[in-house]
C-alpha cells in the first residue's frame, strides 16, 4: 500500500493538518471544548461521508499527485482497510463545487497553497483516470522524444520482414519532436470498459535514417519529415484493476513535407507523406502512452469535492510549526457558533480576532463579512477577553465562489 501514503514526505500537510489533535487546556490558557480528539467522531472518511481535506502536493510523485490529510485528525482512511496521516490523490472532480472556472484554482494547487476541500474521497472513475493520464501523456510528448522510441525500430518496413534482399525499404527513427498536443476524452462514447480519446500533434518534425536496397545495391541516407499536424485517435481499454493498454486507432498526418535522399522506389515504398507518417505518429503515441500507463497503472483516489476554501493568509515557513484546531465559524444572532472540522462538536464563543493573522487587510474584512454567510475556516487558539470567549484567526479560509 505504500502508492497511498508517502510517510516521510507529509512534512507541512500533516503538521498543519493536525494542528489541534493535541492540543489541551493544560498551559493554563481559557478551556477550549472544541481541543483534542477523545471520542470526536464524524463517521467514517472513505467516501461514504464528506470530510475536510487540506491539500498539498506530493514532491515524490513526479506525475503532480497530491496529499490530502483531515484537519483535526491524527489519521486519513484512504481505503476500506487502510489508513495514515495522508492520503495519496492524483484527480479531482470539482462538479459539485458549482465552480464555472476551475483553471486558477488548479494553479494553486499545484502551487502549493494549503487549500482545503469539502470532499469525498474514493478511487477514480474510469473517464476521471483516463483524463488524468492523457494529461500527463500530452506533457510529456511535448519536446524530443528519443529514448522511448528505441524499441519500436525499424518503425516502418517493406521487403526485409525475412531479412534484407535486393529490393526493401526501412526507417529508423532517432527523434520525433513535437510543438504542441492536445489528447482528450471523448467523454459521450466512454464506458467503463474502454474510454475512447482524440487530439491532434502539431508542428511534428522526424528524423531517422533509412536503409534500402534497390537492384541488390543497398544504401543509407538521411531523412526528415515535417508535419504541421496530426489528428490522433484511439481508446484506452479499462478492467476493474484499472488501465491495461491502449490503442491508437488512427494516425492522419496533414502539411507533410520530406527531405530524404532516396532512389524514386525507395521514396514511394517508405511512402513518408501518407501511411509512413502516419505509422511513426501512431507508434510514437502508443509508446509515450505505453510508458505513461506503466506508471499509473495502480489504482488511485481522487476527491469528489463539494466546497472549496482558499487561504486567506500569506504562507509562511513558520506556518507548519503552529498547533492551532480548526473550526468553521459563522455568526448566529449575538454569538459566533464554532463547528469543529471533522468533528460533531460545537461551541459558541463572542469574538474572533483576526489581527493575529498574516493577511492583508482588505482579506480580512472579507472574511468577517463572510461570518454572515458560508463562514469562514479558521486555525487558532481560545482566549479570554473582558470576560468574553474568543479564538485567534491565526491563519483563516474563505470560500471558493464564482465572480
């Protein structure tokens, strides 16, 4: 089960994530009945329920995974018989965030921002992970490819399948570079047994080497191919232990140009403006998507969210070393109501002081004026003030929301 948890690496998530667990009355400060996890139960966090999740990237996964932890909770349930600090989770589904743009807010998360989600949390849907994956197969056939091409050579052949004769054709390719590509899913068509995906690969260039032999005198010359487009079609074929295989139906190469030095014959058999091209661009699709698949080819979770909350505090490198519990905090008549994250516990208190926080100004009067609606996520400690309860917003969230 290690794919579900990188124990060494939940560095800040976890120390953020579980500010409160631990924390008591004992230093002598006002009693805060919403501290420690003793008998503090909101059901079970695998999906069955939603859970509070902070999010954080995972510097071990290079594909861009995530780790998610609960706030106020010394353990994540990533799956029926499993559980630890932190979660492993490669996707999201913001649909029912009600969210019309979620372009910055993946911006975000990639960078690094202590995000946290109102989510549940269970294992991608076929369509989900094929997306997620044609997202990393589309990074990564940007640029020059060599290296994984190695195997599929000669990739095109005519005349030497018994070995070369006084007449056959063969191309060896060094580097396909490519400009830009765009694989998506055809998300209509998509079952839970196959998901079926296109795109286009745009200003391709090839370069190989062909061998031939024409009237038994064989020779080498140096050839390269521009693309200026190639329209890709193909299915990813899906069982219940997830992704195993692809294939790349269709190739169509448009605006092809070829410089090779070749005899007449030659340059008709490798036939590089048509079925030669296009059979370089559907081996190299499969073999960027091949690799691709081998890497995520163990099931993954991902977070089915419901609310987003952004940070409305500046990150600090002190952040991960404050032990605070988290609560949502909203006004109720002339009290605040605080519900402790993860929790079924409540409490009132009067005041929040958001002075504490490393935030602008203009954050936190939005987040006062938010006490009136969604609430507002805080971290802080109790106090007690002119006899009247408060607690410290010394770092808060507000809700995600469209403009």
């Amino acid at each position: 089960m290690e794919w579900l948890l990188r124990w060494p690496l939940v560095m800040r998530l976890t120390r953020l994530a579980l500010l409160g667990v631990f924390a008591s009355a004992c230093a002598g400060g006002p009693v805060d009945e919403l501290a420690g996890e003793d008998g503090d139960s909101d059901g079970k966090a695998d999906g069955s329920v939603p859970s509070y999740f902070q999010i954080g990237r995972d510097p071990s996964d290079a594909s861009g995974g995530f780790l998610a932890s609960r706030p106020n909770k010394a353990t994540t349930r990533c799956s029926a018989d499993f559980s630890g600090p932190a979660c492993a989770v490669r996707s999201f589904d913001f649909a029912g965030t009600g969210l019309t743009d979620t372009t910055a807010l993946f911006e975000r998360l990639f960078a690094n921002d202590p995000i946290i989600v109102r989510a549940t949390l269970g294992f991608e849907r076929p369509t989900r992970r094929t997306e997620r994956v044609l997202a990393i197969a589309n990074t990564n056939l940007i640029g020059d490819l060599t290296s994984v091409l190695a195997p599929f050579q000669p990739m095109v052949s005519h005349g030497a399948e018994n070995g070369p004769d006084c007449l056959f054709a063969e191309l060896d390719v060094s580097r396909v570079s490519i400009m830009n590509a765009s694989l998506a899913v055809d998300a209509a068509t998509a079952t839970d047994q196959a998901v079926n995906y296109r795109g286009s690969l745009s200003n391709v260039t090839i370069t190989g080497t062909a061998r031939f032999a024409v009237s038994c005198v064989d020779g080498t010359a140096p050839v390269e191919v521009h693309i200026d487009r190639v329209d890709v079609a193909g299915q990813v074929l899906i069982q219940p232990d997830g992704l195993i295989g692809q294939v790349v139906q269709s190739a169509t190469p448009t605006g092809v140009t070829v410089q090779a030095s070749v005899p007449t014959t030659i340059f008709d058999i490798l036939d590089l403006r048509a079925t030669g091209a296009a059979t370089v661009m559907a081996t190299t699709a499969r073999a960027v998507l091949d690799a691709v698949v081998v890497r995520n080819a163990q099931p993954a979770l991902e977070l089915a969210t419901s609310e987003v909350w952004l940070p409305g505090f500046q990150v600090t490198d002190e952040d991960e070393d404050v032990e605070n519990v988290f609560v949502l905090a909203k006004n109720a008549g002339d009290h605040i109501r605080e519900q402790r994250l993860n929790s079924i516990r409540a409490a009132s208190i009067d005041q929040i002081d958001f002075d504490v926080a490393n935030a602008t100004e203009e954050s936190r009067a939005a987040a006062r004026a938010a006490l009136d609606g969604d609430g507002v996520i805080l971290a802080g400690t109790r106090f007690l003030r002119d006899d009247q309860a408060g607690r410290t917003a010394e770092r808060f969230w507000i809700r995600a929301a469209n403009p």
